[in-house]
C-alpha cells in the first residue's frame, strides 16, 4: 500500500504509536486539533496492560501524589515541570466528568478504581471517548521504523506498508510484560533517532530467593516495612507495604517498591544492596520492652504479632523455638530483636520483565521540551509514558505518569 492512500483530504494525519494508557490519552487529546489522528497498535486489541492491571481492578490513579514519588536519572525540575501541566484533581475531574467513569477511593491503600470494580470499564471509557472523537483506531498495526519524509515522517510498519504522518507520538511502552505486546520497539526506534537511553531495567518486580524454609511460607503474608540500601549513594530507602512470600521468593507492594534497586545492581553487575524487614510495626525499642517483661513461649509471644509460621520461622532460625520468655538470655534476647525489626532479606535476584510491573530506564527526560514532550533530537516526534525515563511507585503512581505525559503529547502534537 502506498503512503498517499492514508491521505484525507490533502492533510497528512497524526500518527500515534501504541494504543495503551498513554497512547489512548494522547489521542484523545489530539483528536481535537486540526489534523485527522491515526492510532496504530501492534497488537490484536488495544489496552492490554490497563486490563491486567489492578488484578482486573485497575488502580487507575493514586488519591495522593507528588514528584518525589517518582524515580528518574533526570532532574528533578524537569519531573516537577512535566507532572505539574495536569495535576491530580483535574486527571480525576477528567475521568469521572468527561469520561463518566466514576472513581472510588480504597480507604486502606489510598487507590483509587473504577467504581464497576472492573478494569475493562476503563478501557471502555477511553475507547469510547477516542473513537467518539473520530481518531482511527488500527489494531495489529506493527510498527518497525521511522524515517524522515520531508517536513513530516514516514511510518514502516511490518507488513511493508508505509504511513505517511506529519507528526508521529511514540507511546509504545518499555519492555515490561511483554505478553501485552510490551517489546521495547518504541525504545529502539527512539534510539535508532539518536536518542540516548539510560538503560532499561525491570522495576516494581518480585525478588527471588534460594531460602527453601523461606518458600515453604509460600502464601504468608503481613505488612512490613522493607528498607535497601542504594547502590552509589549509600541512602536508605524504605517503604511500608504488604510483603508475600511466594514459591519464588519475595513480593506485595514493599518489596516491588523497593525492587529496581536490585534490578539495577544486577543489571549493572555492581555490588547487591542489602535489603531488611521490619517484620511488624514495633521497633527495637518496643520488642526489646516486650521481650523483657514477657512471661511464657516466645512463639506465644510472637504470633501476636506476627502469622505463627513466621514466627516459628524466624525462631527456628535462630534456634531459639522452645525459649522461654522469663529464661530467655540478654545476647538470645538481643538476637531475636534484631531479626524481628532489622532481618536481612536473603534475595538472589527478580523476576525480570516477564512480571515487572513497569521499565525503569528510557529516554533521558533532557532530551524531550518538558512543554510539549516534543523529541528535542528528532522534531516532530513527541514522547510519552513508560518509553520516558521515570516510574512511580506501586498504587496508581504510573497511570498518571501515562495519562499526564499523554495528554501533554496529544495537545502539542495536533496544534
């Protein structure tokens, strides 16, 4: 098929490339400028990654958020600058009024869902609102390559035909769950265009773990609070969430919160940070008093804290399972207080993308107008979502980084 055939009218069309959260934002967005938008997705169906999202929920968005959440290599003024061209309230406004997609708050975990409970109302909404629009949505749209076509580009999609478009949004994702069509396509064209990456790693990823006693526990989970070193900068990084022992290893929100500073070790082969579990929300002082003044089993003790198979876990470790409380010896003492609130999680590596929740890594934040998200190497080409260099934490966090850096996108692409 020649280029000329997606002509309407004489105007070349916006393309936008990917049809996920931030791909389906910026068409929305775009459709409401001058120019007929094009929305190509490789995939069979578009939105893959917002309906497994959630477990079929869809976190669509946190109740709660800051650019200090975020994690980028760029500066931070340039996050603060981007996130703040939509803030929260208004993404929040924006869903429940224009796309009439009520939203309701999760107390307990600050998430806000879709009020159907079901992620597919989600994408319903954004699929309805872009075709309402007129954007032409093209499932099973490969895109390999852009070349330069004058002013405007050339769009080489896999089965040799070529789109013609005067702008081109690259809204591809990264590498994460590449079940949903997540391959890194998006990054290698971006870096094929001179775009410098920092490399991609997997984050908010399950750790894995070699301890057997460990994944005996399988199914076992609490709330913790999980605290790693960071590689270079020796900062303490902690983060207060549900944790799980899986047949694998270690998961739940503390640990994949946490997890990208393990995924980037092992990617860039440096030296494992150390990574401790506070077990319960009783600091050393407070187990300490209570450890002194009990009478009676340790377990008994323990387990009113904590499940009973970690307790009779972490005491077995310490060969303490039969201690009594009232004969419990100073240094015995000492050594259970300090697995209770400082244990040293004995992690061997993650999941990798198979599972990761998001990619860390991407296009360098410099290199995109924090404006218009325009590519400040390639005019004409804009960037958005989880392709940029920046991800949040687990609770709704990368949806809005998806929803604001798509919008920022569609509105500057279609002027």
């Amino acid at each position: 098929m020649n280029p000329e055939t997606f002509l309407e009218d004489g105007r070349l069309p916006v393309a936008i490339i990917g049809a996920g959260a931030a791909g389906l934002m910026a068409a929305f967005f775009a459709a409401h400028g001058r120019s007929p938008v094009v929305l190509l997705e490789g995939a069979g169906r578009p939105g893959q990654k917002i309906l497994i999202s959630g477990g079929g929920r869809c976190n669509i968005l946190p109740s709660q958020a800051s650019p200090g959440d975020f994690v980028s290599d760029g500066s931070p003024h340039t996050l603060r600058k981007i996130l703040g061209a939509w803030l929260l309230p208004k993404v929040r406004r924006f869903f429940e009024e224009e796309l009439g997609l009520p939203l309701r708050l999760e107390a307990e975990t600050g998430k806000l869902f879709p009020a159907a409970n079901r992620a597919s109302a989600a994408l319903e909404a954004l699929l309805t609102a872009v075709r309402e629009r007129g954007v032409d949505l093209r499932p099973d749209c490969r895109v390999v390559r852009l070349e330069r076509d004058g002013p405007g580009w050339l769009v080489r999609l896999a089965t040799g035909e070529a789109l013609a478009a005067e702008r081109v949004v690259l809204a591809t994702g990264g590498l994460s769950v590449p079940a949903t069509g997540s391959d890194g396509a998006g990054l290698r064209i971006a870096e094929g265009l001179g775009h410098t990456l920092v490399p991609p790693y997997p984050a908010l990823v399950p750790l894995t773990g070699e301890n057997r006693a460990h994944r005996a526990l399988a199914g076992v989970s609490l709330t913790v609070t999980v605290t790693a070193r960071e590689p270079g900068s020796g900062r303490l990084t902690s983060r207060r969430g549900g944790f799980l022992f899986t047949h694998r290893g270690y998961s739940g929100p503390a640990v994949l919160d946490i997890s990208h500073l393990a995924a980037l070790a092992s990617a860039t082969g440096g030296p494992r940070p150390p990574i401790w579990v506070q077990w319960t929300a009783l600091d050393a002082a407070a187990w300490d008093a209570r450890l002194c003044s009990g009478r009676g089993p340790a377990l008994a003790s323990l387990r009113e804290e904590l499940p009973e198979r970690l307790a009779a876990q972490l005491l077995a470790e310490l060969g303490l399972e039969a201690a009594d409380l009232s004969q419990l010896r100073r240094e015995d003492r000492q050594r259970l207080v300090e697995t209770l609130t400082r244990y040293p999680l004995p992690w061997s590596g993650h999941e990798g993308y198979r599972v990761a929740e998001v990619t860390g890594g991407g296009v360098r934040l410099s290199e995109v107008d924090p404006v218009t998200l325009e590519s400040r190497v390639a005019a004409g080409l804009y960037l958005c979502g989880e392709l940029l260099d920046a991800f949040g934490p687990i609770g709704g966090y990368n949806f809005l980084w998806a929803w604001v850096t798509g919008r920022t996108a569609g509105l500057a692409c279609n002027r």
